[in-house]
C-alpha cells in the first residue's frame, strides 16, 4: 500500500497551472534554508498509551534543501524534486516522555507548481532520539518508546507562497512516526499528525521545465532482468520484562524486473531464524510441551521498488509457506531503503511487520547477478 501510494504521487506529475521557461541548469544546486513552528498531538491507537495522548506536543524544526537541475537521469524522471535534511524538535508537555530530536534526511515531489504558488508532497526517513525513554525502575509508565534511538518517519503536504524573490510563506501538515521496530519493549511508537507554519530563504532559485511525459529508455547495456542475494541480521526484545535482545538472522533470494528507470518488480523467498521465538516458546502455555522447537521460517515475496538513482524505497509482502511454530500471522510486510554502492554491492534498512505492528528491522547487505 505504502509502494502504491508513492507511485501514484510520485508520478502525478506536478500538474502545473503554468510552467515558466526553464534557464539552462546553474553551476551549482538551487539552496534554500527553512524554519517553521508546529502544533501536534498524539493519535491514541491503543488504549496501553491513553495516559500519555493528554498533552498537545509543540515542535520546531530547521532544514536545508537543494533543488535537483537534471544532472542525474532520475532527475528529470522525477520532474525534478527536491531533496534536503530536516532536524526536527518535540517538547511533549508530559515529564513522562519528555523530548525528541530527530535528523531525517528527505525528498519532494511538486504536485502543483504555479509562479507564485507551489503544493508539493514530502517523504522523510531518519533518526530520532528520545529523552525519558521506558526504564522499569525509573520511567515504566512510558509505553510508547523503551529506548533513546528511534526510526523517524514522516509524510508530509506543504503549500509555498512566494513573496519575493528570496523568502516564501509555507504551511503544512504531517504525519511524523517514531518507533524502534521491536528491538526494545513495549514500542507502540509515537505517531503526530501535526501543522504547521513557517518560511524559507532561498539563495537562488532555478525552475526547470516541464519533463517529457514518456521516459527515456534505459541506457544501452543496462539489464532487464536481475538476481539479489542478501543476508540479515537484526534484534528484538520478547517481551517488556526480559531485557535480553535476541538475534534474528535471514537470508533472502529475489528475482527482479527493471520496468523502467524508476521501477523495479521483485519476487523471491526469504528464510528467517528468530532466537527470541526460542524464549516465547517456554512461556507459551498454550502450545503442546515439546522437547524440541522448530522456530525457522521460510516465506515468498514479491514487491515493487521506487528507484531515485542509487537509491530505492521498497515495500514487499510475504506469505509464510514454513512455519511450525504459529508466533504471528501467516503474512508479513516489509519497507525499506535500499542503495546500491556499485552495480553488485547492495546495504538495506527494512521493517519487517505482522498486520502493522513490528517485528525487527532488518540490516542487510547483498549481491546482484
């Protein structure tokens, strides 16, 4: 769902009510500079957090970003989004949660882009910390985060009004989630719709020209087909008492398609050894006593990838063909960010998830033939 609706986004096209002529690209990337003040509050998706959804967080944040000019051929397949690095500020109102600060490097894609006006979709992925993360002896009432370092992930619509040739108006609204993927208990993660206001100082600015509507074909020589081996590695808590992280490892086999330069299809098997199902096993009284447990599993994907470059956002779903021991639900779903170092060498962050709610997140590094 979250690949679908990027595609659809993504490739909306910034329907324009009129596009300037483009100059030729500048020597250097457009920059421009952002603060903006926001008001939030914490969306109650379980009953476990209602003590700490009372208060109305307040937040801040600054960022860089810099306009792509077509140097790179996703540029222009993209029509040209921005990219930037966003350090965001929460104060909870609530000496339960206390802080967060997060650092979420991000790319934006116009949707309407007028000489004046523009409105534009953001997609940010990071790093946050918390400041009064879950401790049993000093903060167990915080359900929501149990450890300082958290993935920081946002989806985000702005409206920017120029009043100058230097300085926009902006407002926003966000979805700003915050979670640590079942590495520590209890994570029911932190999920902020917030709005916000704010502007933005440009050094200069360059807008390019409308992109052909078909897409250049991929270069000579570039494969159709591929094959991508991986190995993983990750660790969760089983539960909020036992503190000990378990070892996860993987091992994950894809086939793929290159559909264009910005789309990638991808099918496979994945196999999966989870220590921490060895722990729940013993505390499982509702399974037949057995002298032996069986917790591998092996599921089959398939999944689609969004390719910036180097770089790809993918999301897949799994459905479990080996599992003896019944943990969670037949199916799975992962999302990720993918980067190719060279054309072989491959490093992935995924979240692998049952039914929404997170299992591990798995740090792997691949081959592609």
């Amino acid at each position: 769902m979250l690949g679908l609706l990027l595609s659809l986004l993504l490739t909306a096209g910034g329907v324009a009510a009129q596009q300037p002529d483009s100059a030729a690209a500048p020597a250097r990337a457009p920059l421009a500079i952002g603060a903006e003040l926001r008001g939030s509050f914490i969306i109650e998706h379980t009953a476990k957090i209602n003590h700490l959804t009372r208060s109305h967080p307040t937040s801040g944040e600054v960022r860089v970003e810099w306009q792509t000019t077509g140097r790179q051929p996703w540029h222009a397949a993209w029509r040209y989004p921005k990219t930037g690095i966003a350090v965001t500020y929460y104060d909870y109102h609530n000496p339960i949660l206390g802080y967060s600060v997060s650092v979420s490097p991000y790319a934006t894609k116009y949707i309407y882009r007028s000489p004046r006006q523009q409105v534009h979709f953001r997609l940010g992925v990071g790093m946050g910390y918390f400041s009064n993360p879950f401790s049993i002896t000093e903060n167990r009432k915080n359900t929501i985060v149990s450890s300082r370092f958290n993935a920081a992930i946002h989806f985000r619509f702005e409206y920017a009004l120029k009043l100058s040739q230097a300085l926009d108006a902006e407002a926003a609204v966000t979805l700003q989630h915050y979670s640590n993927g079942a590495t520590a208990k209890p994570n029911f993660g932190v999920n902020l719709p917030t709005a916000s206001v704010g502007v933005s100082w440009h050094r200069s600015r360059w807008v390019p020209a409308p992109a052909p509507r078909r897409l250049a074909p991929l270069p000579v020589g570039q494969r159709r087909w591929f094959v991508d081996l991986a190995t993983s590695v990750g660790w969760r808590q089983w539960g909020v008492y036992d503190r000990k992280r378990y070892l996860v490892q993987g091992v994950h086999a894809q086939v793929g398609r290159r559909l264009s330069i910005k789309n990638n299809l991808t099918a496979g098997l994945d196999y999966f050894y989870d220590r921490s199902l060895l722990q729940q096993r013993v505390q499982d009284t509702s399974a037949t006593q057995s002298p032996t447990v069986d917790v591998k599993k092996i599921g089959i994907v398939a999944g689609h990838e969004l390719l910036l470059g180097r770089l790809a956002f993918d999301w897949h779903i799994g459905w479990y063909l080996y599992a003896p021991y019944k943990s969670a639900t037949p199916y799975y779903q992962r999302i990720g960010l993918k980067y190719l170092f060279t054309d072989r060498l491959f490093g992935c962050i995924d979240l692998k998830a049952h039914r929404g709610s997170a299992d591990v997140v798995e740090w792997k590094v691949g081959v592609r033939l």
